[in-house]
C-alpha cells in the first residue's frame, strides 16, 4: 500500500499520495500553520501528529490572490473540459460543478459517509455529478485527472465550511523515509514567478504608481522594509547598488534576468510571496476581481 500523505477538510481526506507519489500542498498554508493534528488510521485509531493546518477560509485568500480567484477557476475547469472533450463527451458545465460542490455540508459530513466510496472522495464527488455521466462523458476518469486545487476551491464558496479546519497530514511520509520537511515545503519555482509577476502588477495597478520607484515607495509605505540590496547595471556599463522592498528587488530580479549581479534564490522568492499577500491583506477592500463578496475579511490599518 505505501505510506500516504492526505489533505483534509474537518476531517475528510479530499486529496492523498504516498510514497514519492503526492501533490504538494504546503502554499495553501500560511507561515506558522504547522502544529498537531489529527492522524486517523483503519479501525478508528487516531493520533496527534505534526501537520500543517489552516482554517478554509485562509486558505481561500491565498487561493484567490495565487491563481484561483473564481474566475480563474472558472476559466481553468472550462479549458479542463473542452481538452477531455477532445475524445469524450462530458456536458458539465462549471456552474454545474459549483453547485453539486457547495452543497456539500463539510460540517456535518463524516468518513463514515464515504465508506461507500472506498473512502475516496473523488469517487463521492463523482456520484454527486450522476446525471452527467454516461459512456462516453468518462466522468469518472475525468474526476481523477482534475486538479483538485480546483475542487478545494470551489468547496471554499460555500460560507459555512470557511472556519473548517484545511490539515495537511504529512508526518508517516517523513518518519517512513520518503520525504524530508525541506521536500514539503518546496516552492514551484515556475509558478511563484507567474504569482508573483502577478500581484506585484496587481497591487501596483491599485497603488497607482506606475513608476518602480514610487511603488517601492508604496510598499513602504504599508509596512515593508526597504532592506534588500540589489545592484542595478548602468548604462555606461558600471553598477550601482540599492536598497529596495523584497518584492521591489525580486521583481527586477525577475524582469532583468540579464543583469548577472544578483541572485534570486527560492527563499527570497517565497518569502517576497507572502510579504505582497501581507500588504493585500491590510488592504481596506479587495483587489478588484479575486475576493467577491468577502470586504470583511479585510482591515484598514494602512497608513494615513
């Protein structure tokens, strides 16, 4: 059977692996979410363990600001489709999807329930689409195949499972020898530059400042340091160093790749990630398009 890693919503595995077999999880959780949580094995045994955990409703946030907003996960289940389309037939159309997947009561819903599944939650999601399926839609396989991101977030919109516990269950991988903590918590490289492009140009759109400088100055302005040194090249060839706001210094990094004296490395990288979520954080409303409906969930602590 291997040794498995799940992810869990109230105590529902909605995502597993095992071995050198998983999906990496550790960005839907905020820096300081490891802790003890609930391990449960076969026969109603259950432990407390290591694990990273999160409420839903955090995890919402950094899904919509990191790719997932709703109409990004719109767009994403709609390409999903027209590709299985390609050699199948499935009707489903998204808003089909969101309203078989917000109906689903996390607060109320038990492992038992899932007994008839196997325990597999996307065999339960597939019997909620039952009336799509058919022989040639491959309903079934087209479940397997989707990111279950997705399906996180689209669960993420019904409110009542917002203050449900998010656990990533990760320890047995570690102890058995098949992962290190340093595994776990790696960045895709690739995919926090496209975050990271994104909502340094997203908040600067809001700022207002179309100048580098002057959001530099921006970010300062809502609680950055501007600490980071970064060596500008010149145009008569010599260089100059600065001082910048991390997100500043790795956002040049990221559009000069040309510029040979300064390396980005992963840390900085991920850390500049959570220093843009921050500042949107604090900010009195939501960036236009990523968080409809949720103005509570922001503070006005910015400068006046």
């Amino acid at each position: 059977m291997g040794t498995a890693i799940t992810l869990s919503l109230n105590g529902i595995d909605i995502d597993w692996g095992q071995n050198r077999r998983w999906r990496n999880h550790h960005w839907l959780f905020p820096p300081g979410s490891l802790t003890d949580v609930d391990y449960r094995y076969a026969a109603g045994v259950v432990k407390t363990r290591p694990g990273f955990q999160t409420t839903l409703d955090e995890a919402l946030f950094r899904l919509c600001h990191l790719g997932y907003s709703h109409q990004e996960t719109k767009t994403t289940f709609d390409h999903a489709v027209a590709r299985w389309n390609r050699t199948a037939d499935l009707r489903l159309s998204f808003d089909d999807f969101h309203a078989a997947l917000t109906g689903v009561d996390f607060a109320s819903l038990t492992p038992a329930d899932l007994a008839p599944y196997i325990w597999d939650f996307r065999a339960f999601v597939v019997s909620l689409l039952a009336a799509w399926d058919s022989d040639d839609a491959l309903l079934e396989e087209f479940i397997a195949n989707l990111d279950v991101t997705l399906t996180l977030r689209v669960l993420a919109d019904r409110v009542e499972s917002r203050p449900l516990p998010l656990s990533w269950q990760h320890q047995d991988l570690i102890d058995s020898g098949w992962a290190t903590l340093d595994d776990l918590t790696d960045i895709d490289r690739q995919t926090f530059i496209v975050n990271h492009t994104t909502m340094f140009g997203r908040l600067q759109d809001h700022a207002g400042r179309t100048e580098v400088k002057a959001f530099d100055d921006w970010l300062v302005g809502h609680g950055l340091d501007r600490a980071t040194p970064y060596s500008k090249m010149n145009r008569n060839g010599t260089v100059s160093l600065q001082h910048m706001t991390l997100p500043g210094a790795v956002r040049n990094m990221i559009h000069h790749p040309e510029n040979p004296h300064n390396f980005l490395s992963d840390d900085d990288l991920r850390e500049s990630v959570e220093a843009l979520l921050t500042v949107a954080k604090r900010l009195p409303g939501p960036l236009p398009g990523l968080m409809e409906g949720r103005p509570s969930d922001y503070i006005d602590d910015s400068p006046r």
